[in-house]
C-alpha cells in the first residue's frame, strides 16, 4: 500500500468519525440499491392501497354478466372501460387487484405483528431468565418446528371459520419461530454486558431491565425480521385462499384471485399472471427492504 493510499483512507476513516449515527445510517440506507428498490415497492403498494376508492375504475363487487371475461385492453376484444379485462363475473379486474392489495397488506402486517408479539416475549424471558423458562421455550419452539404449518393452519381456519381476523390470528401464531430464535440469543449476549450488570447493582428490576435496557438493543433486529415475516405473512394468506380456507368470495384476494382464474389459465392466462405479478412485486420488495436492513444495521454496514 503507497503513503498516498493510506493517507486517503485515513482522511476516509476521519470523516466517517465526524458523521453522528444517523447520518451513517441515512448514508449507507441511500447507497443501498436492494433497499432502494424494495422500499420504493412497498411505498408504491401502500399507497395504492390506501387510495384504492380513487384509482379504482369500478366497484370491486359489482358483476356484469354480459361483459363476462373481457380481455385486457392490448388484446383483441379489450375496452378501455375495463383495462385489465373481467373476471368470470363480469367484475373489472383492475378494481379487484387494487382493491385486494388492502387485504394482503392488512393480513401481512396484521400477522407479522402478532407473531413478533409471541415470539419476542418468548425470546426475552429465554434469554434473560434461562433456567427453566429457556428450557421450557425451546421445548414449545422444537414442537412448532415439528408441525407441518400450512397444513395446520388449513385445519385451524376450517374449523373456527374463515375470515381476515382469522387468517391473521392464525397466520401470526404460527409464524413467531424467527423472533423467538433470534431474540434469545442476542438477548443471552446482552444481559451479559456491563451496562446491563450496571442497571441491577443501581436496583432496576428485571422488568426495567427488560424495557429500558435489553429492547431498544433489539429494535433493529425486530425490524429487519418483521419485514422478512411481512413477505411470509403474504404468501402464507395467499396459499390459504388458494385452497380455498382463506379470503373467501366476493372479498378480492389476490391469492383467491388466482384460485378462482385457474380453471380458464389456458386461454384466459391474464387472470393468473396479473395477480401473480402483484404477489411477486410485494414479497419482493418486502424482502429486499429486510434484506437491505439487514445490510444498513450491520457494524461493517454491507451495500449489496
């Protein structure tokens, strides 16, 4: 290594010390490429979403039957009235996908919620109290572990009945495996640390401990698993309506989307690859957004 090259990445290393932590961060979040894009999908998808009554052409529930099956606008037979074509019913594809964005944001964000609940409290009182607690958590982890999830959640929602609070519930206590795994370790690692130690000799109770000491340490690795468990959350609600145990008719569900426009792929294909498309953009961007956090949070701060 020349002088001139040491001297360049020392004045490199002396203005990264002048940088406060959040500068970093904005730095290495606007040079990250993967997140970039991820998050400019889910920002996309959001607010189509919550302006899906204004960008919706037509009612997502109305049917016309004598428009049924029209194809999309660039395909012979196509309007301009409806632009993605209709569905068996007659009801405007479009509306429908826009409509049913909601429902696959709602349940992903509902369930990945619910599971980060279970397992970061699970994950904590682990990897703060071991003992018998730890053992008894791994214990109900190896168990979860050993169940066929999707097979079980078919069950569950057969049973109690299916709806969007039921998916949700039932998606979310079957998706908590992550937090609890990653949680109890780095809080394992944590209670360890002098800082830690420090608040027990002052008299803080484990609970203080806990809130104000071992969580906001979590935060970053909450977030990035949160937003790999949304990806998951999806698809999962999306194979459930596929089999016919999730969203049922006439709510739009991009997953029930694709059940219901199966039996007429072969010469209707739109009605698959449009909601399939719009499943494939969500998951994706989710996980890019985790996996670019990922990157940004990491001491050496990764940009790939």
């Amino acid at each position: 290594m020349t002088n001139s090259d040491i001297t360049l990445a020392a004045v490199e290393l002396d203005q990264t010390t002048l940088l406060t932590p959040g500068q970093i961060f904005r730095q290495r979040m606007f040079g990250h490429k993967g997140f970039l894009i991820g998050a400019t999908l889910i920002l996309i998808i959001a607010i189509v979403a919550l302006l899906a009554p204004v960008l919706a052409p037509h009612s997502p529930f109305e049917q016309s039957l004598a428009n049924r099956m029209l194809p999309p606008v660039w395909s012979e037979g196509g309007t301009w009235d409806y632009l993605l074509g209709t569905d068996q019913n007659g009801r405007d594809y479009l509306s429908r996908l826009i409509y049913g964005t909601r429902v696959s944001i709602t349940i992903g964000l509902g369930a990945a919620t619910v599971g980060l609940l279970i397992g970061v409290t699970l994950g904590v009182i682990a990897g703060y109290f071991g003992g018998w607690a730890d053992h008894s958590i791994s214990f109900l982890l190896t168990a979860q572990l050993a169940l066929p999830g999707l097979l079980l959640a078919m069950a569950l929602v057969f049973i109690i009945g299916p709806s969007i609070w039921v998916v949700i519930g039932i998606v979310g206590v079957l998706h908590w495996t992550y937090y609890l795994v990653v949680t109890r370790a780095a809080t394992q690692r944590i209670r360890s640390l002098d800082f830690v130690a420090a608040a027990a000799a002052a008299g803080a109770s484990p609970r203080q401990i806990i809130w104000h000491e071992i969580l906001p340490n979590l935060m970053s690795s909450i977030i990035v698993i949160f937003t790999f468990e949304l990806g998951i959350a999806i698809l999962a609600e999306s194979s459930l309506s596929f089999l016919g145990v999730g969203i049922q008719p006439p709510t739009p569900s991009w997953g029930l989307m694709i059940a219901e426009g199966k039996q007429a792929m072969f010469y209707r294909p739109w009605l698959v690859i449009l909601p399939g498309i719009c499943l494939f953009l969500l998951v994706i961007g989710a996980n890019l957004m985790g996996d670019g956090l990922r990157d940004i949070t990491s001491p050496e701060g990764r940009n790939e």
